[in-house]
C-alpha cells in the first residue's frame, strides 16, 4: 500500500522512509510555504492514504517568526486534509503536547481543554482545527520529546555535549515521555494501513514515551546507557530562560491509541539503547 508522505528530513519523515511504500516529499517537491502546491501533489497521487510529518518546529524562532509558523502548521495541513477529502484518502497529521498549557501532573486525555502557551503550540492548535473542520477521516497523532538518530534532538546534544564537560545543570522540572520517532513512524503506518482496510474514520490520539521523566532524568539515562560520567544537576524552568515557554507536564493519557488501534506506549529506554547503538 503507497503512503505519501510530506517531509523528508525531519526525524519522523527519516523513519517512515525505512518503509518501502513511502513516497517522500521533501521541499524541492512540496513547499510547505505553499498549501495549494501541497494539495496539488494529494490530488495525483496514487497513494492510498498521506501522512504530513513536517511542521515549523523551531520553537523559540516561532516567537517572531509566528505568521510563517502559521502558514507551516495550520494552512497547509488544512488544505492537505480537505485535498485527501476530496480524493477519499485518510490523512494523518503529527502533532504536539504543545496544544496544552502544561499545567498539573496528571497525563492529558486528548479531549482536554487546549490552552497553548507559546507561537508553536498555536499555530500546530490552529492546524489540528482546520484539519477537523474538513470532515475528512483523518489522525491527529500528538506526541511529545521526539528523538533518534537523525537531526537535531536532546539526545545528540546531551551526547555532542559530554564530549567535553562532565557536568551539566539540566532542568528537572518539565516532565513528559521521550518518543523515539522510530515508534511513531510505525504506529503512523500501522494507522494508516488500519484506515484504509477498514475505513476508519480516525480521530485525535496520544503516543509518547513511558515512564514519565524529566528533562534532568533523561540527561542521566543516555549518558548511563552510554558510558558517559558527566553528572547532572536538576535545576528548576526558571533558572533556563527561553523565548518560548514550555509546559511543566507534558504528560500524555495514551489510552484511547492502544483501545482502538491496539498500540501501546513504548518504552523509551529501549528507544534510547536503539538510537545509541545506531549512533555507535
């Protein structure tokens, strides 16, 4: 079964290529800038369902850059789900714990009342909406701490930067599930798949890593798998200023993704030793 996918470079992009049925679309391709050429490639497509694994995800650019970062996360996808509309096809669209204010300590089921506090998590909120508003079958896929081998991610920096410091203040406070994007790529082609052989109409669903852990935490784990003694000091949000806030929890009610599509959570400490092997 041929999948479409929009993105080519990003982490979770870079995993769905392992799958022979993808059909990437990097920018040369599809310009993300441009809603109307993305909707042009679903409407000759012989894909049987699309898959958008791209998005503006610099999170702090976005505090300045947040008309851009718009059209990125909420135009395109929108016209993206009303092109798969109109040809039938299931669109599946990954989003972000970002949606949510961050407050609690309890996982957010995903009908809970969004209230995002930064530029990204408003304009990947107003993609989810354009979305829905479609009518189309559709998956809106929220994840949260994205990390593999591939890119720019907490992992590769925590490992680029133990190459030369044995100790680091890391903020202990936020706590959420590390995703390896390997996991996504393939509950996103199991969906899919699912969708197209039953004609499921989809929905909105959660899928990030387990346990629960901090930012500090997970510093601790990778250099533990890894060999590395560097010790880190949990600091709290407040003494790591960004332009961007970030949500304290980001913890993710997964339930709903395994009772109906029978996904669980994975384990990202296993995601984890998989990555650092494939780094070695």
């Amino acid at each position: 079964m041929k999948v479409l996918v929009f993105g080519k470079s990003g982490q979770v992009a870079t995993e769905l290529q392992r799958y022979p049925a993808v059909i990437a679309l990097g920018r040369d391709q599809a310009d993300l800038y441009d809603p109307e050429a993305c909707a042009a490639q679903i409407a000759e497509t012989e894909a049987k369902a699309v898959i958008n694994a791209a998005a503006y995800t610099a999170v702090d650019q976005a505090e300045q850059d947040e008309p851009l970062a718009r059209v990125i996360n909420g135009t395109t996808p929108g016209a993206m789900a009303s092109a798969a509309a109109e040809r039938g096809l299931p669109f599946l669209h990954v989003s972000t714990d970002y949606v949510f204010e961050g407050a609690g300590d309890q996982p957010r089921a995903t009908d809970a009342p969004t209230g995002p506090m930064n530029a990204y998590g408003r304009t990947k909120l107003e993609g989810e909406d354009a979305i829905r508003a479609v009518g189309g079958a559709h998956v809106i896929l929220r994840t949260s701490w994205v990390f593999s081998a591939h890119g720019a991610n907490f992992v590769k920096t925590m490992l680029r930067l133990s190459e030369t410091r044995d100790a680091l203040s890391v903020v202990e406070d936020q706590i959420g599930g590390p995703t390896p994007a390997k996991d996504i790529a393939k509950t996103l082609m199991l969906m899919a798949e699912q969708m197209v052989t039953t004609q499921h109409l989809g929905g909105t669903f959660h899928y990030s890593g387990a346990p629960a852990t901090s930012w500090a935490d997970f510093a601790r784990e990778i250099f533990r798998q890894a060999g590395r003694d560097v010790a880190v000091t949990g600091i709290p949000t407040a003494e790591y200023p960004t332009p961007a806030s970030r949500p304290l929890n980001s913890r993710l009610d997964c339930a709903e993704l395994f009772d109906v599509f029978g996904v669980l959570q994975p384990d990202w400490r296993a995601g984890l030793e998989d990555v650092l092997n494939h780094l070695k």
